[in-house]
C-alpha cells in the first residue's frame, strides 16, 4: 500500500489527458463517450503494468489511447480472402453474392420497398409474391415460400405434417451437419417422432412399406450432404418413395441439401440432380439452401405442391422464421440471373469460381509466387504448385476440382507454419488458406481482386518482421 502510491501520482487524471490538444481530435472522430472509455482503460492498464516510482510521459498515454480506440473501431465482422480451397465454406460465409443481389439488397436497406404491398391492387400482399412466380419457372415447381436457412426449411416441414405423428427416413440418411444440425434432435424439435427404417447401407422399398401407419406424418428423403455410404448398398430412389407417400396420402419431402439449378457437368463437375429433376421425381415437398450451390444470400427454400406450401404458411412457426427484406431482394436478385444459363459463369461468383480453368488459375500463381517470394526473403520456399479444390457445404463431397494454388514452406520448427499462417490471418485483409503436411496453401480459385491481393502483401513485411 505504501509503496504504490507514489506510482499511482505519476499517472495524469482522465480529465487531464482528455484536455490534450492530440486528444481533443481523438475526440473528434470517436466521440467524447468511446474516447473518454479508451482514456479510463489505457490509465488502468499502465497502473497494473506500471513500476513503483515509473514516470510515464504524456506521448506514450496519448497513443495508447489512439491504439485502443482504433482496435475497437475495427469492425469484428471482417472481409477476408478465403484461399482455402473450399468454395462454400460455411465459416467464410458460404456464397458471395452477384453484384446485381448486392444492388438490391442495397436499395432494399436504402429504401421503403413493397415487400408486403401488391402495388397492382393496393393491397397488401405476400413477401413470398416476389420470389414465387421465378423460383416456380426455374424448378417446375407449383408453389413456393422461403425462410431463414435450409435447416428452418427442414424443421418447417417436420413440424407442419408430423407433429405428433411419425417422420419415416432411412437410417442411412440420418445426417449430421455441422455444427447443431443433426436429423433425429430437429425431428424432436419440429414434435415429430423419428421412424427409422433400414440399415445404414441398405433400405428397401418393404422397410418403407412396412413403417407405414396411421400415425405417419410424412416421408422424409435427406441428401447425404457430406458423406457417401459405398459398397454393399442399397436406397429407394424418389419416384418410389414418391409413389408410396400418394398411395398412403402423406408427404414425401426431399431435403436436398445444397440443391442446384443447374446441371454442373456444365461445369465440367459431377452432375448432382438438379432440384427441377426432384420436382419432376414427384417429391410433394423441395428443401434446398440459398447459399450454397444457388449462389445467392443465406435462405432456405420450400417449394412443391400448392395446399401444402399454404398449410406450411398457416403454421405460426413461418413467422418465426421468415426471411427479411434485404435476403428477399438478394434472392430475388440471383434467381434472375438463372434466366440467363449462358452467362451465369460470368455473374454468379458461385459458378464462375467453380468454372474457372487450371490454366487461368495457374498464370495467377506463377505471377503473384515471385512476389510473395521476395517478401518471404530467405524464411520459406513459395512455389506455384498444382492443389485441389473443393465445393463444399455438402455438395459432391467427396470430389475435388484441380487447381493451383501458391504453397509457402516456412524454413525451421514445426511452429514455423502456424507462425506464418497467423501472420497472414493478422493482414489489414486476412489471408486464410489451408495446412499441409509443414507448408501453408493458398488455392487461388476464389482469388479475383488480385491487385488488392498485392497491396495487402506489403504489410506482410511487418508482421514477418514482428
Ligand atoms: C446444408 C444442409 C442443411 C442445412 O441447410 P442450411 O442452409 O445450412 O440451414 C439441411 N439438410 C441438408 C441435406 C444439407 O446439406
């Protein structure tokens, strides 16, 4: 007690560094409230650190409050380059959207919009009204209605037709996604009781058969999204499904995961059935996302039969789960440009990362490797060397698009690579990309602002030396 406090003196009172003249413009941009807070802090903290009988000069306080402010004015949120291959990664934010969704979306949060206004009659209208009439012409689909995400979507479904009763799906498709997506625990949630039938690998059209009861509430068919059972197997395919559900006046809902379209052997990729091809299969019910392979903002979409989409919208659950009018104009937005299949290569930044050629990803490479090179001095090896990427969130899970991408090997410890990997991720624009076998990978596929790419580099020299 006796010793601290002449230490305790030497720091000026908040009121006193407040008056600074530097101050003052701190003040100016962050406000008299987020600048007094950054002074109060910073005084605290040099206390804690401070040495009895240490003097402290006014130069060091003022830019430890200029650092503490600017720390908190950045934002948490950050725009970032994801090289790590995965097109769609769920931690990344999935799809970026084409700058005609970015438009809308815009406007829409700009402007009062008629999301529920029919401007024909002057009514009200349906938020779903401006979806509907493109999402029915691209998929073949009757009717449709969209809310927050795919799992919503999923959990809408359940709960609308098998609350209290009996969901049939097969064991094989009892999916996990991740995080807290797991088919049994959203059964319990929509109320519905999980009918398992079949084995992991193999179902039968009599297992189906069977599980049918008076208490069944609809069959459940779900994409195994991002895992594939190979071998000695055996599913029923949708028509049957399809034709047993009408036989039994239930329905049969197919949870396309992902969902696409398009065909992506357009794309030279796997073809993946395309969520018209599933209407046509005679599912009464699609489930499918808005932000994996459709390219377009976070939304889940439910289309199929007419009295089914209206019973769905009857449920008081859809309110707790519809989408907002900055989603609904993106969607609307990136439907649109399915119009058009010949260009979507060029708009969708979904499907022109995952059109994009070996070859014009490897002139990426080779230009920008010297240039990483240099920076790198004599602590790593940069090469352009050929990698693999992947479209993730679910979709052809297990297979990869060539690509290329820059690997950088760190010379030294083990440690060496995370060192630099989060060196990277400390960039004004974090560079994430994958850890292989002691090298950091950088897939260039998503890589198209390469000039910013560059600039941001410059800072690397810093955090390399730091
Ligand atoms: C991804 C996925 C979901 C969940 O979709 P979100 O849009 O992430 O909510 C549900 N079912 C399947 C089969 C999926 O692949």
């Amino acid at each position: 007690m006796v010793e601290a406090a002449p230490s305790l003196r030497q720091l000026p009172s908040v009121d006193r560094v407040l008056r600074q003249p530097d101050v003052a413009t701190l003040i100016e941009k962050h406000g008299r409230v987020e600048t007094t807070q950054a002074v109060r802090e910073t005084l605290a903290a040099l206390r804690e650190e401070m040495r009895p009988g240490a003097v402290v000069d006014d130069t060091i306080i003022t830019s430890a409050v200029l650092a503490r402010l600017d720390a908190r004015a950045k934002p948490r949120l950050r725009p970032l380059f994801n090289l790590t291959g995965t097109v769609l990664h769920t931690n990344l934010g999935r799809a970026i959207l084409a700058e005609e969704a970015v438009k809308a979306a815009t406007s829409a949060m700009r402007e009062a919009v008629s999301l529920e206004f029919d401007l024909a009659s002057g009514r009200r209208g349906e938020r779903d009204d401006h979806v509907r009439a493109l999402v029915c012409e691209l998929t073949g689909a009757e009717d449709a209605t969209l809310v927050n995400n795919n799992a919503a979507a999923v959990l809408l479904a359940l709960n609308t037709f098998a609350h209290g009763r009996e969901a049939i799906v097969s064991r094989g498709e009892l999916i996990e996604i991740g995080g807290a997506f797991r088919m049994p625990e959203i059964m319990a949630r929509a109320g519905a009781r999980l009918c398992e039938v079949g084995t992991t690998n193999r179902t039968h059209p009599r297992d189906y058969a069977d599980a049918m009861n008076p208490e069944t509430g609809l069959i459940l068919k779900v994409h195994t999204s991002n895992y594939r059972i190979e071998g000695f197997t055996a599913e029923v395919g949708a028509r049957d499904l399809a034709k047993l559900a009408r036989q039994h006046h239930v329905p049969f809902v197919n949870d396309l995961g992902s969902g696409t379209l398009v065909d992506l052997s357009r794309f030279g990729l796997r073809k993946e059935p395309t969520v018209r091809e599933s209407v046509e299969e005679g599912a009464d019910l699609v489930t499918f996302s808005g932000d994996k392979l459709l390219g377009g903002p976070q939304a889940g979409f439910i289309i199929g039969r007419k009295d089914l989409i209206a019973a769905i919208n009857r449920n008081p659950m859809k309110r707790a789960l519809r989408v907002d009018k900055m989603r609904l104009a993106a969607c609307e937005a990136t439907l649109r440009l399915y119009r058009d299949p010949d260009r979507l290569a060029q708009r969708l930044p979904t499907m022109r990362f995952l059109a994009r050629s070996m070859e014009d990803i490897r002139q990426q490479a080779l230009r920008l490797a010297p240039a990483l090179a240099e920076i790198m001095g004599g602590s790593a090896v940069v090469e352009a060397a050929p990698c693999a990427s992947q479209i993730g969130s679910g979709a052809l899970p297990l297979d990869t698009i060539p690509s290329f991408g820059l690997v950088i090997r760190p010379k030294g410890s083990g440690q060496a690579v995370e060192a630099l990997s989060a060196a990277f991720r400390r960039l004004p624009w974090p560079v994430i990309g994958r850890v292989a076998e002691g090298a950091l990978v950088f897939d260039l596929r998503c890589l198209e602002d390469e000039s910013l790419f560059q600039r941001n580099l410059a800072s690397l020299r810093d955090e390399i030396a730091s």
